[in-house]
C-alpha cells in the first residue's frame, strides 16, 4: 500500500496550506512593481484555477499514466497539452468572466487567442507548476519505491533465515539420533539419559529458538547439554572442557548460531578416532565482544576428518550464511587446521 504523508495527518488541510504557500510565494516572486503586494496577489487568485487544473490532472493522470510506466516522450506530448489548455481556459476565465464581473472599470476587451499571453502563462506561471508537482510525484515514487524494496529485503532475509535456522534442527537430530542408535545397539545404560538429553535439546530448538535474539546463556545451556550427550556416548576416552567467561549475562545472540562448531568438533574431529580425543570450548565475552573459540583433536590425513570435511560441512555452510546475514561486518570467523588439532575462532560483536 502507498503511504501518504499530511500534514497533521489532514489530507485537506495539506492541500490548503500547499496553495496558501503558492499564492504567498508567486506574489512575493511577481509584486515588483508600485502596485504593490494586494494587486499582484489578486492577480495571482485569478490565474489560481489553472495552477491548480495542471497540478491536479498532472500528479492524477499524467503521472501515474504516463511519467511512472517511463512512457516519457507521451508525458512530455500531455504536459505540454495540459499547459496550452490550462493557459487557454486562464484567458477564457478572466478576460471573459472575472475581469468583467469584477473590474469593470479598468478591464477592457482582448481577444483570448493572444499568442503572446498564452505562451507566457504557459511557461512563466505553469511550467513552474507542473515542474514542482512532478519533482514532489517523483521523489515521493522514489520514496516509495525504496521502501518496497527495503520491505522485500527484509521479508527475503527473514524468509532465508528462517530456512536456514530450520535445516539445523533435521541436521542436529540426525547427529543426535546417531548417538542414541550407537547406545542401544550395546544396550548402554545411559540411553535412557540420551533420550532425556535430546528431550531437552529438541525443546530448545522447537521452542525457545523461535526468538530471533536469545540469552548467551542460553545458548551456553544448549551446548552443554549437547556436551553431556557426547561424553556420555564416548565416556572415558573423550576429554571435554567447556569454559564461558566475562560478561554473559544479559547478553543477546541468534539463537543455534554456535552448536554447528561444537558438531563438527565432535563430527569430523571425534568420531572415527579409535584413541583418546579431546575437545575444548571456550566461550568468552569482552569489550562488546563475543568470542567462541572451539579446538578438536585429529590424527591427521585429509580424508573424512580432512580440513575439507570440516570446512565444507552442512552445519557450517549454514551457520557462515547466517553469520553474513546476521552479522554483516561485524564477525570473523576463522579455521585453521594445525598437525595434531583443528582451531575455529569466531568473533562476533553485539
């Protein structure tokens, strides 16, 4: 819908104060001579009719018609239509019915077709007018026009991120699921555990994530259930250490943005090695700063744990759009694979 905008929301009251201003200032403009400001604002009340016939047909007809679908060369043909028979009816309203009626003494006949007086109405006391209302018509299209845009933006963004948020919920079950799976095939008495873990995971996601901010806190939550998960699948030969420090609380982030580094941690760095792994994650809040730094183990080689792996992941192709439409310059967001261990740095400010 197109918005409109009155003043005081008054849409007559606007166009009062429009021809009160363009009487005052016409009659400033043309009072040059001894007759002073009264007679020219007379004159001016006169020509008032054809000022507002081009402006009215002009910013209702000609523009939608002609100016907006860029159909420029017809705009110009019936701006210059429009301007001849505005100036044409001017002549015909005071020669015939205004100056008679109401200056009898000091009037006397003219013919209308003065090619001169036509012409000079025409470009003198019109134009300006309808140059004026098509500047206001066209930035206001222009307005109007960037508003939609933005509006479609936002609506494309949202949209995008909305899918991209859910992909992460089938992606994390199915990870999750595979745990549970691997704990029921050895009978495991802590799958009863996993399955209240996920219960509260699946809760997270399907509920407290609708936001689009959450606590940190939250998320930290989040993660630490999903931790508990993982050591209670690979028990004793997983070291985990999760850390948050600095000034959590109270502090707001997109929600599921940080659980897809903890995954590929566990993913592509935990569990196809057969010794003790191990996985760090250090959360940490500073100066304005979020900053999330998550290290894994590897035993090397460029297969399945190959930097590959971990760059090109669902999880993390979907969490670095997220954090380019979430976050746009302002995150960084760094991986690095050393011989022994990959690194994910991410800096996030709020």
């Amino acid at each position: 819908m197109t918005r409109r905008f009155y003043i005081a929301g008054n849409r007559l009251l606007t166009h009062i104060l429009f021809w009160m201003g363009y009487l005052f200032v016409y009659t400033g403009v043309h009072a040059e001579s001894e007759d002073g400001l009264w007679a020219y604002f007379l004159i001016e009340l006169q020509g008032l009719p054809a000022a507002m016939l081009v402006t009215y047909v002009n910013i209702y007809f000609l523009f939608p018609r002609y100016f907006r679908p860029k159909r420029y060369v017809s705009y110009a043909a019936g701006a210059v239509a429009l301007l001849f028979v505005a100036s044409l009816l001017n002549r015909i309203l005071i020669e015939r019915f205004i100056e008679p009626r109401f200056f009898p003494d000091t009037t006397y006949y003219e013919p209308i077709f003065v090619w001169y007086l036509l012409f000079k109405v025409m470009l003198w006391f019109l134009a300006p007018v309808l140059l004026f209302t098509l500047l206001i018509k066209a930035v206001g299209h222009w307005v109007e026009q960037e508003r939609l845009h933005q509006d479609t933006m936002r609506e494309k963004l949202a949209a995008e991120l909305h899918l991209l948020k859910a992909q992460v919920h089938p992606h994390f079950l199915f990870n999750t699921l595979n745990n549970l799976y691997a704990l029921t095939i050895q009978s495991a008495p802590a799958a009863p555990q996993v399955v209240l873990k996920l219960s509260e995971l699946m809760s997270y996601m399907l509920y407290e994530s609708r936001s689009e901010l959450i606590l940190l806190e939250k998320e930290i939550a989040h993660i630490k259930n999903y931790v508990a998960l993982e050591k209670l699948r690979y028990g004793d030969r997983l070291d985990v250490s999760l850390a948050a420090s600095g000034e959590t609380e109270g502090k707001m982030i997109a929600p599921l943005l940080l659980i897809p580094f903890v995954e590929n941690a566990f993913k592509h760095g935990v569990s196809d090695e057969t010794d003790d792994v191990w996985v760090t994650i250090d959360i940490k809040v500073k100066d304005g700063w979020l900053g999330v730094k998550v290290e894994n183990s590897h035993a090397g080689g460029e297969g399945r744990n190959g930097m590959d792996a971990v760059m090109g992941g669902i999880g993390l192709q979907n969490v670095r759009r997220r954090l380019a439409l979430l976050y746009p310059d302002a995150h960084k967001l760094t991986l690095t694979k050393e011989a022994e261990y990959y690194t994910v740095d991410l800096k996030v400010r709020f």
